[in-house]
C-alpha cells in the first residue's frame, strides 16, 4: 500500500516557496513604485510577468541549493546564480549578447 503522504511537500517547504513569493512581489513594487514618478520607468504587464517569474524561480533555486548542497558549495553555487540572474535581467532589458530585451 502507498504512503500518500510521501508525495506531499512538508509546509516547511510551502511556508519557504510562500516567502519567495512575497518577496518576489515585493520587489515588483519598485518598478511599480517609480512609474509614478518619472516617466523613465515604463513597464508593461509582460515585464512585470517576466521579472516576477524570474525572482520567483532564481529565489526557489537558490533556496534550493542553500539547503542542498553542503556548506562549502553553498555560497559559489548561489553566487553563480545571481550572476546569471543579472545576466538575464541585463539580457531582458537592454539586449547584450542576444537583443532579447530590445
């Protein structure tokens, strides 16, 4: 007979995932913020979309690899992923390698 609790993810992990979510929002307050007061800041619905789903899984990831990996990969693993966080960020609004974003 199956456990069906085994499937099941813990609340620790939801409570987790619930964190990154609101702080993800958050974050999209800033942009939110600032097109009220200059017109420099000139999101649509798409970029608030794009940038919410990237803090959203570069956060899980790196709270992921904190509590996977052991201490002394922990820090470089994360390191390398708001490197590249920056780098698709970069990429999504001004194009660098790839004119994705422009």
């Amino acid at each position: 007979m199956m456990n069906p609790s085994k499937n099941k993810p813990t609340n620790s992990l939801i409570n987790t995932l619930l964190w990154v979510a609101v702080i993800s929002a958050l974050l999209l307050l800033i942009p939110a913020t600032a097109m009220q007061f200059t017109t420099e800041v000139n999101w649509q619905l798409n970029d608030f979309i794009a940038m919410g789903v990237l803090l959203f899984v570069v956060g899980s990831a790196a709270v992921l690899l904190w509590q996977t990996l052991k201490p002394a990969h922990r820090l470089p693993s994360v390191l390398v992923l708001i490197v590249l966080f920056i780098y698709i960020w970069a990429e999504l609004a001004v194009g660098l390698l790839l004119d994705l974003g422009s």
